[in-house]
C-alpha cells in the first residue's frame, strides 16, 4: 500500500509517499512544491494542484494524509492553508481516493513520542524510521513523510 502524505502549505507544500510492505515502511519519493512569492494565488494552487495529480497518477496511493491546520496568529496565512487543503482535498475526492487529517500534536506524538517536538526532532525521526541515508532536505518534506507516518501507526498493522 503506498500512502501520500502533504504539509499544505501556498508558498511550500511538502509531500511523501510511504509504502508498507509486509513488516517495513519506506519512502518511495518525496519533496516540495515551491512557488514563489511574487506568483498570483491562481498561479499557485494551479501548480499544488497539477503536482499532486501527477503524483496520483504516477505512484496511484491509495490513501492521500494531510496535516491539519494549525491556527496561529496570521490569520491570513491560516486561510491561505485552508485554501490548499481544500485543492488536495478536492483533487483526492475527484480521483475517489480517501483522505485523513491529523493534527500537528497528534504527528509528532506519533513520530517522535513528544507533541512539542521541534522539526529537528521530527526531520531526525523520520530519516530513522524510514532508513534514509540523510535527513528530507526540507522540513516541508519531512513534515509530509510524517504525516503519512503518523497514519501508517493510527490507521494499519504493519
């Protein structure tokens, strides 16, 4: 089973697909949709969106992971996430594929054991549990990996 997990982000939204086979995890292929600041809202969930679809299609997941929102206090930028989960959200349910949140605490607890883990601790666990050779290169990255992490321990025995 290959699962994909996203860190929704306007500027930088992190994937990674995890695959579970028999009694192992392992990543398949992960990174960053980078878009630049400069670049029209269209322009960017335009691009989040084409990504993620040809992610689908390339590596077919079966389940697609999100990590939640986390309401800070830049309103602005909560909304703009918002926005980008629900471009994931809606490309997955157009592909019929299910899709599950969790929180940032819930990831971390799962990942690290700790919900105040810092995304040094995060980047460091997820390179152990999936055998990387070094850390994802970026915490967007890596926060994906973990995301798809956290389900693969809520959600299957593997």
């Amino acid at each position: 089973m290959i699962i994909l997990g996203i860190d929704p982000g306007l500027n930088n939204t992190g994937y990674g697909l995890v695959k579970i086979e028999k009694d192992r995890i392992s990543a398949v292929n992960y990174g960053c949709i980078a878009n630049n600041i400069s670049e029209t809202f269209t322009d960017k969930i335009k691009r989040i969106h084409l990504k993620i679809n040809h992610l689908i299609k390339s590596y077919s997941p079966q389940e697609i992971v999100l990590e939640e929102i986390f309401f800070s206090k830049n309103i602005r930028s909560a909304l703009n996430v918002g926005k980008v989960v629900g471009v994931v959200a809606l490309t997955a349910t157009l592909l019929e594929i299910d899709f599950f949140v969790y929180t940032p605490l819930q990831i971390k607890l799962s990942v690290v054991g700790y919900g105040r883990a810092s995304k040094l601790q995060v980047q460091e666990m997820v390179k152990i549990l999936l055998s990387l050779p070094e850390k994802p290169d970026t915490d967007h990255a890596a926060d994906a990996l973990a995301v798809a992490i956290c389900h693969i321990h809520n959600k299957h025995s593997y």
